[in-house]
C-alpha cells in the first residue's frame, strides 16, 4: 500500500524538512493518530460484539457503552507518545494494540 502523494504535500503544508522528527515532529502526530484511531476501532468491535451477545437468563445488563479514556505513555521506535486509551463502563476492553 502506497500513502497518497496528495496527502503527504497536505500533511508538510506549512512545515520544514526539520519539523518532520522530534516530540513534536510530523511523524509523531501521525503514530498518536493511527494508533488512538486504531483503539477506537478495536473499542468499537468490542462493543458491538458485547450486544450481539445476550445477557445471561434472569439479568437485565445495561449495554456496555464507552466511558471516557485514560492516558499511557508507550515507547516507539520514534521515541515516547502518550496515547488516550478508551474505556469502556465494564471495564472489560483490553485493547490488542496495547496490552494492560
């Protein structure tokens, strides 16, 4: 798979080669994104998965729904990221990306 062109030209608008690395650099905008879009997704799985199931006989459980997130500091090859961790009212997503 191959990054749009167009894209990337958007993504430098207005920076220097320089602003590319660094804590505040492109690349680490980037990794923060994908990865808080790729534990939104894994939320989403995990939620729709809990109301196909159905609640055990003689328990009426409120849906499981998303409650907020908490912030944790991961390790990358391009240096730290602190990322927003969704959570979700059970306490039951443990998100594949980022373990517990």
């Amino acid at each position: 798979m191959s990054i749009d062109k167009d894209l990337l030209d958007r993504l430098m608008e207005g920076r220097s080669p320089g602003d590319l690395f660094g804590k505040t650099g492109i690349l680490a905008e980037l990794t923060k994104a994908l990865a808080e879009r790729a534990l939104s997704t894994e939320m989403d799985v995990h939620l729709d998965k809990e109301r196909t199931e159905e609640a055990p006989e003689g328990q009426n459980q409120a849906p499981n729904r998303r409650n907020g997130r908490s912030q944790k500091t991961v390790t990358t090859d391009g240096g730290k990221v602190v990322l927003d961790i969704p959570r979700d009212r059970n306490g039951a997503f443990d998100p594949l990306l980022i373990a517990k």
